[in-house]
C-alpha cells in the first residue's frame, strides 16, 4: 500500500486528485494540504511514500517547499498546470512531472514506477531510512521563539543520515541566553552521523549542565572527540551564546566555513572565520571568543561546506557570493524563507548532482 499526501491550494483539483489514488486501488491519502505551511508537519506525522504537490501556491511555491523536506524525503510528484516548471521540478529530485488534469493512465504509470522504486529499496537502504528519521527526530523541528529574534534552521543529509547538526536551545531559563549551534562531523553516513549525535548532545549538556563558555566549550569538546575517535574523525563546529536582551553574540568558530553577519546600514558583510582547528584533530587545542553585537535589523547565517562547496555540471562551486546575493534578495522575510530559499538555490545548482555533501543553514534574524 503506497501512503500519499495531496497538496493543493485548490479544493476541486486536490479531492479529484485524492479520488483517482483511492480509485486506483493500492494507495492510502494518509493527508491532504491546502498550502506549503501545513505540509512539513504532516510529513512528519504521516510519514507517507509519496507527496503529490502542487508548483503555483500562495505563501510558498512548491519547488521551495520540496528542496526544504528534511530527509529522509518521500517521493515528490509534481501536480502543475504548467509546463514550463518542468526542469525546476527534476532539479528537485522529483519522480514525475503530471500535468493537469491527470489522466488516469497517467497517474496509472506514476504510480507503478513509486511501486518499483520501493521494491527495490533494500534491507539496509531501509535501516538507513529508520536512521535518518531517528536522527531527524532528535534534531529540533520548528526553533524555540527567541524574544526580539526569528530562527530558522534547515538540513538535506547526502545519504539520509548525515553528519551535519544544529540546534538552538535555552542555556539558561532566567538570564535569557541562548545556544546556537551547527557543525559538521568529517564524512558521511551512518558512521559521521553517530557520532554528529554524540557531539550535538554535549554541547548541550556542557552549555545546560556544567555552564561552560564558548571557548571552554570547545575545548572540552575538542578532549571528548578525539578520546572517542581517536583521531580517525574530527568536527567543525561554530557555537556562540545569544544574549537576547543585549542583542550579543559570542561565538567559537572551531575551524568551520565562517558565518556571516550582515548588519543593518553597514558597507559589506562580516564573517567570522575560525577561532581554533576543527575538533578532534588533536587532544588538546585552544580556542578564542569571537564577540559580535546583533542590533535590530541584523542577521547572522551559518552553513556548513556542503553549500559554498556545492558543484554544477561544469564544476563550478555554489561559492559565498551566491549565499550573500540570496541574503540580499529575501533577508528581508522570515529566516524560515530565508533557509528553503538557500536549499532551494543549492538544489538547483547542483542539478543532477545531488548527493554531493550535507547541506545545512542556520539563521538568526534580529528583529526590529
């Protein structure tokens, strides 16, 4: 039994649709959704095979909404009107491309080709997949509300579970500060993402529980990776504690690609480049705070390499003048729109070279 979710902003077009896969015999609508804000959620509660999604819909195109899916991602069958988003739609991985109407015939053969697509999944492709959807339930889904800031994460696992992390999360109840973290453990799969578990829930502990700093942090950290690994795996990490209330930032940058800082009226951008070598390269190293203030209007975006590492066709790199361009044209929505605009701008650029490296942002907005 093949489980779907129908995604349309038109009532007629998604009850014809939710007709012909019941009609059709061997298919489930576990869910339906009239626009893009409902979807992530009910992916995650459903759990469905496949999400028929329509491209043209207010608040959120559809394109956006599949490149934002945290994996593992269900099959995507775009739903269109329209021819001429085809290429987009491929770009984003997606299995079909039907054209309204749909035909049942049509939908006939998407539907056998989802068939075949799950038969062939292996025993370990589908241990992977429980993998990734445990570690994607350990990360955090929608980001606690920060008074005075907006926070938006977003990741994409090269082969389901990645090594890629972040979280943001009270440090202390009373004082309000904040962590913010992302990182990245050397690698990929099953083993960079045991070990991407590990180091996400000692910073939280070692920030929670024994109140340490920044640079302490990172330190201890350092000391913790290397014993388990023995030097056979290292992580960049850049974790900064957020004072809300005096709108300051101080951050370690463990040999990370630098975060950027676009402040409000000022010529350029900041970035934060490394303020210590990567985690678990050594058993004991050093590292520095850096101390950024966020004034209203403010944003601080943090990626790991697999977005400015990130190769089209002839081999060109995503790069970070890319990422300052899309900051410019949509920092000034919500950092939610923000990240499915970066991922989204990702997916295409690698076109059919998708499964490259983790790709994960973290955006932190100071509001006015």
């Amino acid at each position: 039994m093949i489980r779907a979710i129908v995604v349309d902003d038109e009532p007629p077009a998604r009850a014809r649709l939710s007709r012909l896969l019941k009609d059709g015999g061997g298919v489930s609508v576990v869910g339906e959704a009239g626009h893009a804000l409902e979807v992530q959620d009910l992916v995650r509660e459903r759990r469905p095979d496949v999400l028929f999604l329509d491209i043209e819909m207010p608040e959120m195109r559809g394109t956006t909404l599949a490149a934002s899916l945290p994996e593992p991602r269900p099959f995507i069958v775009f739903v269109t009107a329209y021819e001429r988003y085809a290429l987009e739609a491929f770009a984003c991985d997606a299995i079909d491309y039907l054209l309204k109407p749909v035909s049942r015939p049509r939908l006939a053969a998407t539907l056998e080709r989802i068939r075949e697509r799950l038969s062939r999944q292996s025993f370990l492709e589908r241990e992977v997949a429980t993998a990734s959807a445990l570690q994607a339930e350990m990360w955090p889904g929608a980001l606690p509300a920060i008074p005075g800031f907006d926070c938006a994460a977003a990741s994409l696992p090269a082969r389901g579970v990645g090594g890629d992390f972040y979280d943001v999360f009270a440090v202390d109840d009373d004082d309000g500060r904040w962590g913010v973290l992302l990182g990245d453990v050397s690698g990929k799969g099953v083993a960079a993402g045991l070990v991407a578990t590990a180091v996400q829930g000692r910073v939280e502990t070692a920030a929670r529980h024994a109140r340490l700093e920044p640079a302490a942090l990172a330190g201890a950290l350092n000391a913790d990776v290397f014993a388990s690994t023995d030097g056979r795996r290292y992580a960049t990490l850049v974790y900064g504690t957020l004072d809300a209330r005096a709108r300051t930032l101080a951050l370690v940058n463990a040999g990370h690609p630098a975060p950027l800082v676009f402040l409000p009226g000022a010529p350029g951008v900041r970035a934060l480049t490394s303020s210590g070598p990567a985690l678990g390269l050594m058993g004991t190293a050093r590292f520095e705070a850096l101390h950024e203030a966020l004034p209203p209007g403010s944003l601080f975006v943090a990626f790991s390499d697999g977005v400015i590492e990130a190769l089209d066709a002839a081999d060109a790199e995503f790069g970070v003048d890319r990422v300052e361009a899309l900051v410019a044209a949509h920092g000034a929505g919500t950092a939610a729109d923000l990240c499915a605009s970066l991922l989204d701008a990702v997916r295409q650029h690698r076109g059919a070279r998708q499964h490259q490296d983790d790709v994960t942002v973290l955006v932190v907005k100071s509001e006015t």
